[in-house]
C-alpha cells in the first residue's frame, strides 16, 4: 500500500492549539512581517511535504495509488527573558526633576515625568535587546546577551540550502550590486518562486538597504534628482520590499568584531523570505509590560518585568540566505 502520508511526527501532549493575535504594537516588529503566536507553553508546528506525480492515466480497473509525501514537526520552546533597571532616587534631588518630588516619609513619589523616562528607558533596551537576539541569537555564544536561544541566523545558516554565500563590500558597489540581488532572487526554490512576490520580503542589514538607495537615485537623471531631494518612498527588488535591520548593524559592530582596528565579521547579511513562515513566540502582545516601583530600603526606584520568547521558521525552501 502506498500511503499519501508516510510518516507523522509523534504527539507527545503538549499543547497545540495556537492562540493567534497580530502584533501590531511596533512598527520595528510588525514590519518584518513574522507570524506573532501569543502563548504561555510550548508550541508544535506541522508541514508536510509536497505531493506530485500522482495522477496517471486510467488504463484499467483498480487504482493506482501513489504516495510519499511526510508531516513533520518543529517545537516554539519559549525562554523567559528579564528586563530590569534601578535608579537612585537622590539623583534626581536638586534637579530639574526636583520640583514637587516629596521627601521624609512621603519619599519614593516620584512625579509622572520621571517614570515616564524611566518606563520609556526599559521599553526601549528591552525592544532592541530581543530584536537583536532574535536575530543573533546563538546558545552556543558565550555572551549572555546572545545565547538564550538560537536566532533567525544561527537556524537559518544551519539548514537552509539556498545559501548563495558570502556577501562582501564589492558585492554591493555600484558595478556590482544588480547582480547581486539578481543572484539573491534566482536563488529561490522552485516551490518559493511560485509564490506571488508581494508575499515576500528582503530583509537585509543597513549597509545593503542604503547601497541599494543609492544605485537606485544614480539611474536615471530625473529620478536621480527627485530622488536626492525627496529620497526614495519605497525600497524594494521586483516589486519585494526591502527592510533594514539596523538594530542588526549595531550588534554587530558593537559585539561581533576581530583584529584591531577591529572589523566587523559578516557585516553584508541578506535573507529573502515569506515573512509568515517565520514564527515569533510572546507570552503577551506587548513588549512594554513591566512593573515600577520605589524601594525605601535602598532608596532606588525600579523597573522590571520578564516574558516568554521563542523564534522558530518553518520550511526551508521559503528562504534564501547569503552573507552569514
């Protein structure tokens, strides 16, 4: 017997209803495009395979069954991530912020502007912090700040086959730059090229993002010249948009770097994607939940709050991959 399913992945009682909510909080999140899941416990993704070949002409009685296509699993295992900060509450005596703070036994009621600042202060390090993993995260790092859990470049450089390799500074001159995003667009899979271009994405490092800008205001002598004045209103490749990671250039030249003078390691990083076969794991729709308050013991005001993350793609040959 030839099955149409060959094989399945084993359930082993977690739960795998996925509670879905768009996360549209963050312009920096919501324009990667990644499928958001809002959980508490670990999820089960499912793909299967595709089938072909599987219709013949009818020569005679009876069917011909035909079969090998196969369901199989990867897990969002969410890692519970803390944010914290702590600010002494004398600093802000004799200050700008001084006036109307209490003292004596009132002390500790700080005014709405400074926990604003101090809110504010946490919700941004703590955003660029698990944009930064989420993309560079490696549980082999030795660095805290990275090896919670694996990222999109550590899973994505570990299986993916449409790796088109490294990607340098001459890649993206002027001379170069055409071909390259060509050699980046051609390297689809043939499943990947079948999917309307609208759907995808470029998601690529600044450096890439601003080389491709300034090829695309030098063609042309009119729109060269709208287009240092005005700038250019979309970045895209083939009608596929095209997003830059800064926070990603930022990591990288602050933590990713050999020699001295110090050079950043795989500075040109490009994936070409359909966004929602990336999933990103919260345990809640905002980055921004995290608890203040004033400790009287040691005088200092704190912000802290803590979440579950996880990140996880899922079919390979919706991914091409070059410069990491």
């Amino acid at each position: 017997m030839a099955n149409a399913i060959t094989s399945v992945a084993t359930f082993d009682g977690l739960n795998d209803s996925l509670y879905l909510k768009p996360f549209t909080n963050d312009p920096d999140v919501a324009q990667l495009g990644f499928d958001v899941k809002v959980a508490k416990v670990p999820l089960h993704l499912y793909f299967n395979t595709q089938l072909s070949k599987i219709t013949k002409e009818k020569v005679a009685c009876g069917w011909d069954f035909q079969g090998g296509a196969n369901v199989t699993k990867k897990t969002l295992t969410p890692v519970e991530l803390a944010a914290a900060i702590e600010q002494c509450y004398t600093v802000f005596m004799q200050t700008y912020f001084a006036e109307g703070l209490p003292a004596g036994a009132a002390r500790g009621e700080l005014s709405a502007d400074i926990v604003d600042i101090l809110q504010q202060l946490h919700f941004d390090a703590n955003k660029q912090d698990l944009l930064r993993m989420l993309f560079l995260g490696n549980t082999a790092s030795a660095s805290a700040d990275y090896n919670a859990f694996d990222g999109v470049y550590t899973l994505l450089a570990a299986s993916s086959s449409n790796d088109i390799g490294a990607l340098t500074s001459t890649d993206f001159n002027s001379t170069n730059i055409v071909a390259t995003m060509a050699e980046l667009y051609n390297a689809q899979s043939r499943i990947m090229k079948g999917i309307a271009d609208n759907r995808k994405k470029f998601l690529v490092t600044g450096n890439i993002y601003d080389a491709w800008v300034d090829y695309l205001i030098s063609v042309g002598q009119n729109f060269n010249q709208a287009g240092l004045i005005n700038g250019v209103s979309q970045v895209a490749y083939r009608g596929i948009e095209m997003v830059a990671l800064r926070w990603v250039d930022a990591a990288l030249a602050a933590d990713f770097t050999t020699g001295s003078p110090a050079v950043v390691t795989n500075p040109y990083r490009a994936i070409l994607t359909v966004p929602d076969n990336h999933k990103l794991l919260l345990d809640k729709s905002s980055f921004g939940d995290a608890k203040a308050w004033y400790s009287m013991d040691d005088d200092v005001f704190r912000v802290a709050g803590s979440g579950l993350y996880a990140y996880q793609f899922g079919y390979d040959d919706l991914n091409v991959i070059g410069g990491f």
